[in-house]
C-alpha cells in the first residue's frame, strides 16, 4: 500500500499527448547505457569459454538481449519515471518532464519491460532466470521506494556497479557452465563491479544542483565534486591494480602488462579529468571508460585460457 500511495501522489496529471511516440520511448530506455552490461555479459561468455554453435547462438541473442534492451532498458525507464522531478530541474528536455512521455506511461514502460525480461531470461535456464530476477530487483530498488538506493551516492553506485558489470559478466558465465562458475571468474567480475562503482560516481556530476535540491545525496554532493572526482579514479585504479595481480599470478604475464598499458593511459586521462570532472566527465567516458571495458575483455580471455589450463 505504501508503495502504491507512492504511484498516485506522484503521478502526473493527463497530458495532451495519449502515448508516446515509439522514439520517444526508445529515447526513455536510452540505448547509449546499454553497451556496459552487454559487453560484461560477453566477457561473461568468453571467460567461461564460449563458442558459437547452432544451440549457443539462442544463449548469445537471448543473453545480449537480455542484460542491455530489457535489464538496463527497465532501470532506465524506471529511474527517469521515479526521478521525474529532478531531471525537471537538471535535464528538463528529457522525455517524462518534457511531457513526450505522459501520465503514467513511464511507469507503465518500466513495468511492462520488466515482465518482458523476465519473460526473456527463461530461455537462458534457471540461472539466467535467477540473474534477471536479481538484476530487476537492483534496478528498482535503485530508483523506487521504499529503499531507493541512488538517495545514497554509496549505495545507489555499488548497485548500479554490480548491476551494469559484475552481474552481467557472472550470468554470461553461469549460464554457459550451468552452475556456479570457477571462483576466478566471480573474482574478476566483482573487482571490475568495485571499479565501475567510480564509473557511476562519473555519471552524476551533471545533475549536482537537482540531487542537492531534491535531497538525492550523491557522492559529488556528499564530498564536494573535487573530491568526488578523486575518489572515483582512485576506485577505478584500484580495481585494475588487483587484477593485474592476479594476472600475474595466475603466470599471464602478457595479459596482465596489457592491462597495465590500458590503466597506464587511463591515469594520464584522470590527471585531467580531475582539474575539470564536471566538464569532462564525459570525455573521459568515452576515452578512459572505454579503455578500462577493453581491459575487461583482456581478463575475460586470460581466465578463459588459466580454466582451459593455456
């Protein structure tokens, strides 16, 4: 009751648009975040020791499918829907305070996508199934009440993190193996999730004055956007500095200096980011997040390889 007395306070009044334009829904579910959770999905499926055959094509589609349009596409609209009146301040064009998207639909989007995921994930097994229904349930509970994790910039991240990186990579694992994957691959997926945790402190400098306005704490609001920044590279660093030892002791020595040379660049990277992080916070997405995914899939083949006893 607490959480449907939630739904009719909040929601908007009827507007003159009926329903939404189908790319204005697509706009809603915003397929720019989607590459994250698919390609961890893949490295997911490489480090487990994936190949195509007639029977894995189904696990691949289903899969990608799966941990981008549905998963991340039901957090997408499920966050822009709780979090309508904030975007009104920091980013009013977007589709649900803009009135594109009107009444209840974001709502009813939100909803509508997670059944469909759920529906989806049955054809990965019962551990693909279990994964979807833990990665929705982060999904929501990131955005809606009761818990809405995102009012805490720790806890909001870490479940977005675990959601966006370690989750996807493990489900890609689990469902190849058909059981709980070798401990190395849950190793590697949750360090890249403790790394990603900076990655989504990255995200919210652009909406620091509607989070302090609306009482949304976020890191750049709890600790000032310098330090923010800074503890966000730190993170990012660390993750990869633990990996590049295991690398070196699972003897991938090759592997390991490529993901050396990878977080090599990304540091020279940081020491700009951090003089302006909310300006080029998303340059550095596009450079250094980009080279920190490519150092995923690096990892993802050396475990492959240590598993296949390469």
């Amino acid at each position: 009751m607490r959480v449907e007395a939630y739904f009719l306070r909040m929601a908007q009044p009827a507007l003159t648009i009926s329903r939404p334009e189908p790319a204005v829904v697509l706009e809603l579910l915003k397929p720019i975040t989607w590459f994250a959770p698919m390609w961890a999905f893949m490295c997911g499926l490489v480090s487990a020791g994936f190949t195509f055959s007639s029977t894995n094509w189904l696990v691949f589609v289903a899969g990608v499918l799966l941990a981008g349009p549905l998963v991340c596409g039901t957090s997408q609209a499920a966050n822009d829907w709780f979090d309508r009146h904030v975007d009104a301040i920091n980013e009013p064009n977007r589709p649900i305070p803009s009135g594109r998207i009107p009444g209840r639909w974001g709502l009813y989007i939100a909803i509508a996508w997670t059944l469909l995921s759920l529906a989806v994930s049955l054809l990965l097994g019962v551990w693909g199934f279990v994964a979807a229904v833990v990665g929705l349930a982060l999904a929501w509970a990131y955005s809606a009440p009761p818990l809405r994790l995102k009012e805490n910039g720790w806890w909001g991240n870490a479940a977005c993190a675990i959601c966006y990186e370690g989750l996807a990579w493990f489900t890609g694992a689990v469902v190849i193996v058909g059981g709980l994957p070798d401990y190395r691959i849950t190793l590697l997926a949750f360090l890249y999730s403790v790394g990603a945790h900076g990655i989504m402190t990255l995200n919210d400098f652009k909406s620091v004055e509607g989070d302090r306005q609306m009482g949304v704490r976020s890191l750049p609001v709890q600790l000032g956007v310098d330090r923010a920044a800074k503890l966000a590279c730190i993170v990012m660093a660390f993750a990869q500095v633990v990996v590049i030892a295991l690398l070196v002791s699972w003897d991938k020595s090759y592997h390991a200096a490529g993901v050396t040379a990878l977080l090599a660049v990304q540091i020279l990277l940081m020491t700009k980011l951090i003089k302006k992080p909310r300006e080029l916070a998303p340059w550095y997405n596009g450079t250094g997040v980009t080279l920190y995914v490519l150092g995923m899939l690096i990892s993802a083949f050396a475990i492959r390889d240590v598993l296949a006893g390469g």
